[in-house]
C-alpha cells in the first residue's frame, strides 16, 4: 500500500517504527510520558525529511489514567474518557493472532501526521475491542502499561505479532527495516521469523533466518536501569505464545527461565542504539559484549516552540522550521525582543497556573519548572532537602517560585510518595515562596511549561537518565537548564553558557551520589551564580537564554535525529 502525499505522488514505506506508546496530541491518550512523546516528534521529523515511514502502536481507549490529587498530594487514579472516532479513522482490515491457544481478532485506526511539506507519515493503533473477541480479550488493549506481567506480554503479542500481520494486510510489502522502540515490540522478530517459515513450508528455523530477520530490525533501548527491561517467567511466555520454534534457540531467546523482551531484541537487531552519549556507554556495560551505539534524543521544534518563540524565530531565522541547525542563528536576535517574547510565554503559563492552583505567582519573580514522571530516581524533592537553606536564599539573595508537575504510576507507592512530599514542603514553605503542584502533566501542560518557566531543574540520580527531553524543550525556548550531569545534559551544559551544572561528572569509580552533597550543590550554585545573575544582571542571564536556543535548539531535535537514524540505521 502506497501512503499519499502532498504532490499527488504515493511513496511505499520502507521503514515500520513500532512503539508502545505514541504522542500525538494532548487529547489522544495513547501515551504516558518521554517514551511516547518521543516517538510522536520522531514521527513528526520522519514526515517533514521525507523518510518513508509507518509507525504502529496500541489503541488504548482508557488511556494511561486521569491523575486527581487531594490537598495533601495523595494521587488517585480514573480510567480516561474520549471518543476514538473524534481523532481516528476507523480500517476495515482484520487481523488474527493466537493468544494462549485462542484467536483473537485485532482492527486498526489510522492517524495522519503530515509534515512541513505536506508529506504523510501513518500511524495505525491497533485495538482489539471488537464484537468478535471474547470479553477479557476485548480489554486487552484498554490500559496503558496496565494489569500484571500476563496482561502486558499478551499486549505485546498484540503489538509485535499483530502489528506486522496488520501492515502486511494493509499493503505494507515493502518494508525494510522494523524499527523497535524499546523492547516491547521485540516479538515482531519472531513474526518475521515466522514469515519466512511459512513461506517455505518449513518448521525449524535455520541460521539464514536469523541473519536476515537480523539485517531487517533496529533496536533503540531507552532505560539504564535493569528492573526496567521487560521479562517474563519461561512458563508464562509458553502459555501465551504457545509452542514457537524461538524457545529452542538459547543464542536468540536468551535466557533459561525467562523471556527478556531486551536481548530478544538485542539477538536479532542489525542495529542497537542508546538515546545518548552516556547511555550509550552504560548500556554497553550493562550487555557486553553486544555492539551498541548513541544517537541523542531530540524534541520537534514546531510542536515545543512557544507561539511568541516561533514568531521570533520566524522574524530573525526564516526557514528555521525546514533546517533546524539554522537556530544557531538565534545569537543574532536582540535581548530584549527574546525577553518579551519569553513573559509573553510566562503570562500564558501563569494564566494557567493560577486559575487552577489560585497559586497567586508574581511575573517578577524567578520561576524554576519542573515537570516529569514522579518516580524515586528522578528525586523531585531535592530542592526541598534543607528547607531552613532554601527559604533563607529565597529571602536573602531573591524570591523564588517553583511549578512542579507529574505523574506516578499507579502501583509505584514510591512515586507517589515523592508527590506528597513535595506537598508537605509546600505546605511548610508558603509564607515564604510560592509553590504549585499541577495535574494531569500532558502535551498541552508540558509546552507551556517548558516555554514559561525561567529556569528547568532536573535532579536524577546518575546514570539512571537514560537521556530527558524537557529540558530539550525548555533550552528551544531560551529558559536555561540547572542539572544533574546525567543523560543528555552531559551534552548539553557548557556552564556558564547554556545553563548550570549540578555538582561535577562522576568518574567511574563514584558510580554512587550523596543526596546531601548534591542538594548542597544545588543550592551553591542557586545562591551563588544562578539567582544573583536573574536579578542583579539581567542582560548575563539573557545571553544564557539566548545561547541555550542557538547551541541546545539547534542540535537537540529530532531533524538532527532523525538523519542519523537514516545515515547509521535505516539506509545503510
């Protein structure tokens, strides 16, 4: 099948992305965080470069969860609501895959994303919830990253197994390489391996099947944390997948007592990558000896540039859409037209702000932005380790405000105790400086965030970031980084020029952090260098402001990603 252009002119993919997760718009749930707005704004690149694309996923008609937090920052969960048929185009094709012995029936709906240049790149989600399955089967596509260890291996039966049927049903024969986001997709491997028994009438799966499944895929992994891969008992992955041919092959499924959705993906990828520099080097030595390279994430520029940003930017960089290299040229905009643009973008986020937390935040004052996922590592609560110490520098060197946002997962009591956390201090600091804690952290929240805050803070704990994409976001922008050395900002800090480091690189042999060392860096650095700079040298902070979009923007986006993954992974 042959996916229409702008020039009337129909280009065959040669490239199938697969991910559990993509975002496309505020109001389509079909992601969570980092991982599915990634792959939305790589997408995105793929449809303004031309790169012929389809991209498949799961229809998730509950979402990942609507967040409500109570006024002491307990988080509770609600199923999401939305009507598919608003935002989807419904597909006639069915597909069948086998699911611990049964069939069950999948469809799919498509989603268009059009590039700079008209061009379209299809995104298909596929949904069993249809008449035709039994009712457990139906919800099998209801949850994001939903259910136990059995719910989400038979979700990725559906995606790895269901999605390569459904493209091929589509017309989708052309295909040359399967691009795996993350090791949830890695059984579209077996089905390809599949494929090529069938053609053959043959059962047993030879070397030559290997290697050519093996020169057809590409493995990006995104986690440098062990527990965060996917795995499954043997015993489990037997009942759901049945009797495959892959279980007698230990060079390709791996391991003895357990199905590692990683080096399944590891054992049969022509090609392996981390979303950085430092992951690169982490995942190498977290599985040698396989040969793994870097590719830095990256964010879209249109879709993360404010509207005041972009008419700057369009004014002084024409053009900067289709070449985003070209945002080096945002040195040569004047100081304080990048000022009032960047108020202009912190009204809007006040606007929002204070009509939903009556927080009161005052334009006036330095405004520190952090949003993510709230999970233990990411450590939210790090400013708040000396209270006494933060409220005496907000009194002492100048006012501080802070905006926080994000979701727990709904099993991960440690996530949501961190919220509370935060809630508390909140709670202990409010004579003193301003704090809100805002809901439902999504697409449209994150864009205003990341363009109205003064400062982005990111305080992980290294190497656990396997990259970050906000502060990506936030430096397109003109708002500068103060972070953790971890992840991308390994790349990206040049101090005293883009932003601020937290504390120095660990060398290898200080693979552990002291949360009092780095909470007292932190506040070093805040007091001395970052505060001092906001109110007593406004014109020092601006060309921070204006380095972090020429040097940052214009090389942490997904054109510049998104060539590489070309260069080194798709045409090669």
């Amino acid at each position: 099948m042959a996916s229409p252009n702008a020039a009337g002119a129909a280009t065959a993919p040669k490239i199938a992305y697969f991910s559990m997760e993509i975002g496309l718009e505020s109001s389509l749930p079909t992601y969570s965080g980092g991982l599915g707005v990634l792959a939305g704004d790589t997408i995105r690149s793929a449809a303004d470069l031309k790169v012929p694309m389809v991209a498949v996923s799961l229809l998730y008609r509950k979402g990942y969860f609507y967040q409500r937090l109570d006024a002491a920052g307990r988080q509770t969960e609600e199923a999401v609501e939305w009507n598919v048929d608003d935002f989807l185009l419904s597909r006639d094709e069915r597909v069948t895959v086998t699911i611990e012995g049964r069939p069950v029936s999948v469809r799919c709906w498509r989603y268009d994303v059009r590039g700079a240049g008209g061009f379209l790149v299809p995104v298909f989600f596929l949904d069993t919830d249809i008449p035709e399955n039994a009712e457990p089967d139906r919800r099998l596509t209801h949850y994001l990253y939903g259910g136990d260890s059995h719910y989400r291996l038979c979700q990725e039966v559906i995606l790895g197994v269901a999605g390569v049927r459904m493209l091929r049903a589509l017309g989708f024969d052309q295909i040359e390489r399967f691009h795996m986001n993350e090791g949830h997709a890695s059984l579209l491997t077996l089905e390809l391996l599949a494929e090529r028994l069938q053609a053959d009438q043959r059962t047993q799966i030879s070397p030559a099947d290997i290697d050519a499944v093996h020169s057809q895929c590409v493995f990006t992994t995104h986690t440098p944390v062990v527990a965060g891969h996917d795995k499954f008992p043997v015993d489990l992955a037997r009942q759901v997948l049945g009797d495959s041919p892959v279980f007698a092959l230990p060079k390709v499924f791996c391991c003895d007592d357990q199905l590692n959705m990683t080096y399944l993906a590891l054992n049969l990828s022509h090609y392996v990558n981390g979303v950085a520099k430092k992951h690169g080097e982490v995942s190498r030595h977290m599985f040698a000896p396989y040969l793994i390279d870097s590719i830095t994430n990256g964010v879209h520029l249109a879709t993360w540039a404010s509207e005041p940003i972009q008419a700057l930017f369009d004014r002084y960089i024409p053009g900067w859409r289709q070449d985003n290299f070209s945002l080096r040229y945002a040195l040569n905009i004047p100081p304080q037209e990048l000022w009032e643009a960047h108020q202009q973008a912190k009204r809007h986020l006040f606007q929002q702000v204070n009509r939903e937390n009556n927080s009161g935040m005052d334009l006036d004052v330095l405004t520190v932005g952090f949003a993510r996922r709230a999970a233990a590592y990411k450590r939210a609560d790090l400013l708040f380790f000396d209270l006494d110490r933060l409220r005496n520098l907000a009194g002492r060197i100048g006012p501080l405000q802070i905006i926080y946002a994000g979701k727990a997962h709904p099993r991960d009591e440690g996530g949501k105790e961190l919220i509370h956390r935060i809630f508390q201090a909140k709670e202990a600091l409010k004579a003193d400086i301003r704090i809100a804690y805002l809901a439902n952290y999504d697409m449209d929240l994150s864009r205003c965030l990341t363009a109205g805050a003064d400062l982005w803070l990111n305080t992980p704990e290294p190497p656990m970031e396997a990259s970050g994409t906000s502060g990506m976001k936030a430096a397109l922008n003109g708002v500068p980084s103060l972070s953790i050395l971890d992840g991308w900002w390994i790349e990206g800090c040049i101090e005293n020029v883009t932003g601020w480091a937290i504390g120095a690189l660990p060398d290898a042999q200080d693979r552990s952090r002291d949360r009092q060392r780095d909470a007292g860096d932190l506040y070093d650095k805040l007091e001395q260098v970052v505060v001092p700079l906001y109110y007593q040298n406004r014109s020092g902070y601006l060309e921070i402001m204006r380095h972090a979009a020429a040097l940052n923007g214009s090389f942490f986006n997904t054109q510049r990603m998104m060539q590489q993954y070309v260069l080194r992974a798709y045409f090669r």
